[in-house]
C-alpha cells in the first residue's frame, strides 16, 4: 500500500467552505453511524437514513458506514467498550476537561479536539469508475487538481499542492495514480486551520514462494548500541549462522534522515533473507499501553514509545519482505532476551542479542523451551531465605543506583512467586500453575526466577557481559553463592 499525504489549496473562500461542510456532515454522519450499529442496525436500514439526514450521495454513506464499523471492530479486537468511544480523541478530551488549562492553551487544545472531531472525510476508491468517483485526482497544464464531489453535480477544486521538497516526485506518483486506471482511496484531515489529503493506492503484490518450510531467520532489534541481531534457524531449529547488522544512523538526525535509514537498514534484512532463501521471524511490538496512570508515564510506557521508530523499521522490513514473496511471521516477544542469555549464549559462546534473535526464530517455527536440567536442579533447591540473603548482597555490593533498584525489585518479585507456589516452606518443587518444570514453555516466570538466581550472584554490582562464565553453571547446576 502506497500513501502520499499533500495539502491542498483551494481556488477559492467559496470552494473551502463547501468542503469543510462536507467534512463535518461526513464526521457527523460516521458518529451516528456508529451509534445506530451499536442499537444492532443493519447497513441497509442505516442507507436509508443516513442519505437522507446528512445530505450526502450513497458512496460517501456507504464510506461513513464502513468507518463506523472499523472503530467498532477495533474496540472489540482491543477489549474495549465500544460504548465510551470518544470521536475526536479520549486523551484530548481528558485534558480538555482539566481545570488549570485556560487562555490560548485551552482555545488551541479545543480547535485541536475539534479539528480531530469534525474534519474528516473519507472516499474509496471504485475499479468500475477508474480511480475515485467522489474524489478525483485531474492534471491539467496549470497543475494536479484534486475535484471533491460536495453536492448534486456540483463540485469544489483544490490545488495538490506535494511540498518543496519531494514535490516533483509526489506530482510524478499522483500522475502515475490518476492514470493508472486503479482505484485509489483520498481521506482529507483538517489541521491547524489547512486541508491535508492522503492518496492511497493497493499494491499488487506477488505470491508468497519463500516460507518457514526452509527455515527461518530470527530478527531482534536492540537500542544499546543500535544494531539488529538475526540468526539464521534450518526448519529442526538449529543454529546455522548468526550476525549483526549495525545501525549508527538512527540516533540522531532529523526525522527524514532517520526514515530513510530505517529504509536501508530494512533492505539489508531483506536482503539477507533473500540470499538465504527464509522467512522471517519478527517480534510483535505493542505501543498501545498507556501506563498504571493512563497518562503514558512510567518505564514500560516510556519503552514502548521508544520502540515506535523499531516498530516502524519492522512495518517496513514487512512491506519489503511482502513485495519480494518472503514470508514474515510475527511472535510475542515475551522474555526471549532471558531465554537467549541463559540457555543459548552460553551453548553457542554467542551474543545475549544473537541468542535472543535465535529464541525468535525457533519461536516462529512454533519450537517450545524447556528449562535444562543444571537449570532445573538450581531451581529445585533454591529458597526464599537464599534470595533473601542475596537481596541483602545486592544492597551491600552494588553501586549503580538504577541497577540495584531494578535488581531489588527482580528478587522480590522471585521471592513472592516462589511463596504463591504453596510447596515446602522455601523451596519450589511444585510445578507453577499446572506447567510441569521441565517443559514450561507457558511459565515464562520461572525464566525470571532463573535470571535471579543465576546472574545476580554472578553480576550484582554490573550487566553481565561475559556469557562464558553461564556455561559451567548450565551443565553442573552449581551457581557460586554471595558471601
């Protein structure tokens, strides 16, 4: 899918004005819309009244109705209730409703929420019609227009106006666009007082012809240094090779900069699994969670928006693979840097982040973990009075403030789950929720317990970098104790 965003510039007072209208009786018609689907209404019994009520021909009813039921499906797929959906956006709303925001701030914050609220409009594009009937890209010698069906017959025009720095190669895609004879989708955004208009055009992309069925390749990207760790899996799951892909560009730099690197470094992954003729294996990144406080704070929240640029290299490492018929598959990404650290660096003598990469690749051939047995006779004996002595070694020993409270926090954390076992006093034999010990592929938890109890002992004043010392530990299942 090819998107080019422009903004447009109206012929004249008159020409704008019909639009905006448009686009608030769109807005308006989208928000009924919805409510009248959540009363159970059909689309048919919705045409009727919605043509009528709102002034608007059958395609843009129809594109309203569509609308309304994505926000609806989107709720449901998120465990939402779809009845607290606010058009225009909660997060604005919210801070609307704050008390301590007046003056201009407040006057800005409202044309915000309501610019997101009222102007919008959204036409599909129709095969049958060429391109878009209700919305048209046309060229003429004086420039790329773009006619906005407002009425019976009647239409406005606005200039597309691509910008001064692409703007020759945007005018060039419209061109190609509105000539190719394929249908094309235009949704106009109201901001800042402007119109913005968004060309959409589908891709006809080739078969998928590269999958797992030869192997895969794990891909982990890591922001410490920047680099993207991948190895290379045969279809059993075993190593064949591992690298690195160093990303220098992605840390500084404007925001065009840094889009086109991520571009690059997207063609090298693709590149790489091309060569090796596998599919790719990606985690699957979250940026929706909103912190304890619904406001964004917090570590995890923090991570999370950091990891919007990492999200986007893989929607692009995505299209790419997609246009070469690469398969990609998309894993929960849950504790496969613990897992890497511990089970398989120290097998291979790799990097904790090419061991992570290698936990996603056989994860995306659907290969569970077991815990090794030097690691399970650790956890057989280990006691709730060992971590606390631990604990009391971390406090004494470590001198980074941040490391110490994030490991204080890991050992407590072991110590309550070691509790909730409900098993002798101090140890955990019984397996954890149901999931036998040696096989808990589901009890990533007892990962974390690991992690505490064989790299604190060995690391409790820095990050452990040196995954040799992990190898006797796995075999023997003796882990030095703090003195």
């Amino acid at each position: 899918m090819i998107t080019i965003q422009a903004k447009l510039g109206f012929q004249s007072k008159e020409d704008e004005q019909r639009v905006l209208d448009l686009m608030r009786r769109w807005s308006s018609c989208v928000r009924f819309a919805y409510n009248r689907l959540l009363e159970g209404k059909s689309r048919n019994e919705l045409k009727r009244e919605l043509q009528g009520g709102f002034s608007l021909n059958s395609r843009y009813v129809d594109d309203a109705i569509m609308k309304a039921k994505s926000v609806l499906q989107s709720c449901k797929e998120r465990d939402e209730n779809p009845r607290k959906v606010i058009f225009g956006g909660r997060s604005l709303f919210e801070k609307l409703k704050k008390r301590h925001i007046n003056g201009k701030a407040y006057k800005k914050l409202k044309q915000e929420w309501q610019e997101r609220r009222k102007g919008n409009l959204y036409s599909r594009g129709d095969r049958s019609k060429k391109g878009n009937l209700n919305t048209r890209i046309e060229i003429d010698e004086s420039g790329t227009w773009l006619r906005i069906n407002v009425g019976e017959r009647k239409y406005a025009y606005a200039r597309i106006q691509a910008g001064w720095k692409r703007g020759k190669s945007r005018e060039g895609l419209l061109e190609a666009i509105s000539t190719c004879g394929e249908p094309y989708s235009v949704e106009l955004k109201l901001k800042n007082g402007k119109v913005y208009a968004l060309f959409t055009i589908e891709e006809d992309l080739p078969e998928v012809v590269v999958t797992k069925e030869r192997g895969v390749i794990g891909i982990d990207i890591n922001a410490y240094p920047d680099h993207i760790a991948w190895a290379e899996a045969d279809v059993n799951g075993q190593l064949v090779s591992y690298g690195k892909i160093p990303m220098p560009n992605l840390a500084s730099g404007n925001s065009d900069k840094r889009e086109y690197y991520r571009w690059q470094y997207a063609h090298e992954v693709v590149r790489l699994a091309e060569e090796k003729g596998k599919a790719i294996v990606i985690e699957r990144l979250d940026i929706r969670d909103k912190g304890r406080r619904g406001d964004f704070s917090g570590r995890k929240s923090r991570r999370i928006r950091h990891n919007f640029s990492y999200r986007s290299l893989l929607d692009k490492v995505k299209l790419l693979a997609q246009r070469k018929g690469i398969q990609v598959i998309e894993v929960d990404p849950a504790y496969t840097s613990v897992i890497g650290l511990l089970k398989y660096a120290p097998q291979y003598m790799i990097s904790k982040d090419e061991a992570a990469a290698y936990v996603i690749a056989r994860r995306g051939l659907g290969l569970k973990e077991q815990i090794p047995e030097g690691y399970m006779a650790i956890l057989r004996e280990l006691t709730v009075d060992e971590l606390e002595e631990l604990k009391e070694h971390v406090k004494r020993t470590a001198e980074n403030k941040h490391l110490k409270k994030k490991q204080l926090k890991e050992i407590d954390r072991a110590i309550k789950l070691i509790q909730s076992l409900g098993s002798e006093p101090g140890k955990a034999s019984r397996p954890l929720g149901g999931t036998s010990l040696g096989a808990c592929s589901e009890s990533y938890r007892l990962w974390r317990v690991l992690k505490v109890a064989v790299v604190t002992p060995l690391s409790p004043e820095r990050v452990l970098r040196d995954v040799s010392v992990l190898k006797g530990v796995l075999h023997t299942g003796q882990v030095g104790r703090p003195g």
